[in-house]
C-alpha cells in the first residue's frame, strides 16, 4: 500500500477531535513550506558583485547583444 492511500486511510477512521488536530498540523506545514519557498526565492545581487564578475570578461558585451539582435531589425 502506498503512503497516501495509508494516510487516507487512517483519516478516515479519525473523529472529529483528531481531524482538527491534524487540520492543523497540516496549516503548519503549508506554513513552513511557505516559509522555505520565501527564503529559497533569487536573491538580489549588489552591483558591485555583478561589476567584479563582469570585469574579467574580455569581450564586449555591447556588441555581442548588437550581433545577437541585429537580425530581428
């Protein structure tokens, strides 16, 4: 048997006073998930880091993005 068909299962021998219990286990959950996901979104880089990255390049950014676009013109 699998693992949701185990929990439907015990859920649906649960009473009332344990439903609510486990309604609320799983809000904590959802939070916490929540909570992750908010802490895991892009964080926003300093441009200063981004300058130093792109300080060791040696081509020309400029004309790369002009070659790359030149053609929807």
């Amino acid at each position: 048997m699998q693992i949701k068909e185990k929990i439907y299962n015990e859920i649906n021998m649960m009473n009332i006073e344990e439903l609510l219990i486990m309604y609320q286990h799983i809000s904590l959950l959802k939070k916490h998930k929540q909570k992750i996901y908010q802490s895991q979104k892009r964080k926003t880089i300093p441009i200063e880091k981004i300058l130093e990255m792109s300080s060791s390049s040696k081509s020309c950014w400029s004309e790369n993005i002009i070659q790359e676009r030149i053609d929807r013109v």
